[in-house]
C-alpha cells in the first residue's frame, strides 16, 4: 500500500502489510504506524463507524477508512490512501479542516432560538413536510467526505459546500428556528447554493446516505422566492 | 509531487456534467460563426447560397449532425437539472443523464441518415 | 454564481428549451427539402413570426451562453471575479449583436 507522507508537498510512500481476512483500511493504516513507520501520522477517533473522524481519499475516493474494508477495494492487493481532498494537509493523512467548519458558520449552519424558557415547547409533528425534509438531512456528523468529493468546492474557493448547505437546509425547514432572513441570504449570496452544479458526489458518497444535492436544490427554490419577494 | 488522487472521478453523472459544460462552451464558440454566416444574407441570397452548397460537404454535414447533437445534450442535460432544481427529488439520475445522452445521438444520428 | 445570475440563466433556459426543440424541426425540414437560400429567405423575409422567435431566441442565449462562461472562466481561469464578468459580459454584448444583425439579414424585406 502507498500512503501520503509529508504536507502539500510530499510523495506517495510504499508499505507492505499483511493481508488478513476482514481487514479495514483504517487496520492497515494503524499497523503501518504500529509495526513499520511511528512517525505516521493520521486521524480516527471511535473507529466504528459514528465518529466520521478517520475520513481519508481510499484509491481515489473518499471514505470512511473504518467502514471500508480492503477487501472491496484492493485492487490486486494495493492501495492507494491520502488525506482528504479539498482541505490544507497538516501531515500526511491529517487535514486542517478548518476552513469546513468556518464555511458551516457562514452558512449559518447554527440553530437560532425564537422562544425563551418561558413560553411553552414548540409542538412539531414528525409527519409534516417540512420535519422530513429536516429528518431526511439531519444526521450529518461533518465527516467532510461530500466537501473533499466535491469539484465545485475544488474550482471555486468560495463556495461554502454540501455540507455547510445541507445543514443550513434542515435549519431553514425548522420551525422553532428564527434566523432564517440571514441564513437564506447566505445561500443566495455568491459561494451560495447556486453555485452547485448538481454532481452528486456529494450524495455518492456520504456514508450517512444523505442528499445534500437534493438539500441544495431545496435552498435554490427557497431563495429563489425570496429573492423574487424582495426579502434577500 | 502533491497530494492530489482524483481517479474517482469517472462516474456517470461526472461524465455528463463535463459534457454539459464542454458542449456549452463549443456552442458559444460556435454562435458568432453561426450569426455571421446568416448575416451573409444581408448581401442578398447569393452569399448566403453559396455557403449553403459548400456546405453541402459530406464533412460539414457532419460537423453539423455533431453539433446538433452537441445542442440536443446541452438541452436535455440542462432539462434534467432544471427538473432536479424546480421539482421534488427523484433518484435515477445516472440513468436519466444516460438517457438524454442517447437521444441526442440518435436525433443527430437521424439527421445525418436524411441527409444521405 | 448567486440567486441574481442563477434566476436569468435558468429562466433563459427555459425559454429556450421550446425554442431549440422548434429550431431543431426547422433544420430537419430545411435540410431534408432541400431548400436554396432563396427558399428560406422567401420563407423568413417580412415574416413578423420568424423575427420574434429569433429575436427572443438571440436575446435568451446571448444572457445564457454570458453568465455560463462566466461560471466556466471562474471556476476553470485563473481570472478573478471582475475581470470574468467583464470578459463574459463583452461576449455576451458580441453575441446580441451578431445575433440581431443576423436576424434582421434574413427577416428585413
């Protein structure tokens, strides 16, 4: 297997592994660090699958290295891993992934209270158009596969991203929410969701089989309207 | 060297997006030629007939057959978004770009047929 | 690409869809007649039909063909914002004007 060594700049180094059956990529990353090489670095956190924290580019694509086993993706026993894609590399497999979470501010992806303790609990029902839509969206962990997937992010560095745009979706279809003027207004802006162009990435490969296509172009009839009634 | 792998980068929907933005920009460069060319007709017909019969060509007709297909793909890709943009969510899409693929080509394919 | 530039370049792709699919009958027929450029001419001189349906037809892709590359030179050129917009507003000026000129040599009497 070949591993990224080094930061923006660096090369692609060869290891060899054991093969074993039901392997993971990220076990092999581990014996790698383990058995040939301490000074690898590289990022996971729950490795069971609910972290999103050991997201690296596995042969091209990616993944979740604790949900991928080798077996599906070796290609004749190789592998090629590097850091995510789309993000600053600090060291080898590890990115800086600040800038994700700055463009998950700047799309007001932050809930905006509009009742205080002393008035009653918003009622929601479960079955109401715009709770699915919510539901349909809202278990992203902000792994940041569908933002190193994504090509617009690649060519344009001021699109604020799927994930950043699917979770101002579940906001906008939240009825306790009160920051929907500002948060629309982000979308609508340049670097907003009409900067997608529906590649669907995004929703290949997120492991949480969310849409944030789908998401996106929710926000681009929403803002849409509001851009047609004077409001952004 | 740097980091970048982007060998993933062949799936269907990628495939039609590049296809979509390559034919748009091969049509814009193709419209100015277009507009001039019809503008030959403010000479009077005969500028305007002559253009006609050396495009005759079997090589130009089909240099048109490839840009009506070029067109039609444009079009019926960009149908498919605006259904995705404007009308809830359907799955399907790899199918659906692959389906408009294959209809500009046999319409082109049909004209270049009437043409011979 | 915000909601501004996003809302005329969908709004001329939908005009135009209908325009293309009738465009694209008018060449089968042309080609497959045969017809001269006297035949077309005959067809599109003092026609006040032809002249609005090409005349929308210039206006609608001169606005879509600018803002789509305006897109492709920013995500794809090294240009930053203003001097794609300028650039693509320029081709898109070319266009409406090549394009009304062409329009007016085939519909004026």
């Amino acid at each position: 297997m070949s591993l990224w060594r080094g930061a923006q700049e660096g090369r692609y180094e060869t290891y060899k592994v054991p093969l074993r059956d039901n392997q993971t990529v990220l076990d092999v990353v581990t014996f790698v660090q383990r058995h040939r090489d301490p000074s690898l670095s590289y990022r996971f956190a729950c490795r069971v699958g609910m972290c999103g924290s050991c997201a690296m580019t596995v042969n091209g694509r990616p993944r979740w290295t604790c949900r991928t086993h080798v077996s599906s993706v070796a290609k004749s026993g190789r592998l090629k891993i590097g850091p995510l894609e789309n993000l600053p590399v600090i060291k080898d497999l590890a990115t800086d992934m600040r800038a994700f979470f700055d463009k998950w501010q700047r799309a007001k992806g932050a809930f905006v209270p509009s009742r205080s303790r002393g008035e009653d609990v918003e009622r929601i029902k479960p079955d109401s158009a715009a709770r699915i839509a919510a539901d349909a969206a809202i278990e992203c962990i902000n792994c940041g596969i569908c933002y190193a997937a994504c090509d617009t992010v690649r060519w344009n560095g001021d699109y604020l991203g799927p994930a950043a745009l699917n979770r101002a979706w579940t906001l906008v279809n939240d009825v306790r929410d009160g920051g929907n003027t500002e948060r629309l207004r982000a979308a609508a802006a340049s670097g907003g969701c009409h900067a997608c162009h529906s590649h669907q990435s995004c929703q290949e490969l997120c492991p949480q089989q969310l849409n944030p296509t789908a998401s996106i172009a929710g926000l681009k009839r929403r803002t849409l309207w509001a851009y047609l009634r004077g409001e952004v | 060297m740097t980091v970048r792998d982007l060998s993933h980068r062949q799936g269907v929907l990628w495939i039609a997006a590049l296809v979509h933005r390559l034919s748009g920009l091969a049509l814009a460069i193709f419209l100015p030629a277009h507009f001039l060319t019809l503008g030959l007709a403010i000479r009077g017909e005969a500028p305007l007939e002559s253009f006609l019969r050396w495009s005759d060509q079997p090589l130009v007709k089909l240099g048109e057959s490839a840009l009506v297909f070029l067109l039609m793909v444009h079009v019926l890709g960009g149908v498919r978004l605006l259904v995705i943009e404007n009308l809830p969510w359907r799955d399907g899409q790899k199918e659906l770009a692959t389906i408009a693929a294959a209809l500009s080509a046999v319409i082109a394919l049909f004209l270049l047929a009437r043409i011979f | 690409m915000n909601v501004r530039l996003y809302l005329w370049q969908r709004l001329t792709a939908a005009v135009m869809a209908p325009l293309v699919l009738v465009h694209v009958i008018v060449i089968f027929y042309a080609t497959r007649q045969g017809m001269s450029a006297a035949d077309i001419l005959a067809r599109t001189r003092g026609s006040v039909a032809w002249a609005s349906f090409y005349g929308l037809f210039v206006v609608a892709v001169a606005v879509h063909a600018g803002i789509g590359i305006r897109n492709v030179l920013t995500e794809w050129s090294p240009l930053e914002d203003r001097p794609a917009a300028i650039l693509a507003s320029a081709f898109a000026v070319l266009l409406l004007i090549l394009g009304a000129r062409a329009v007016a040599a085939v519909v004026l009497p």
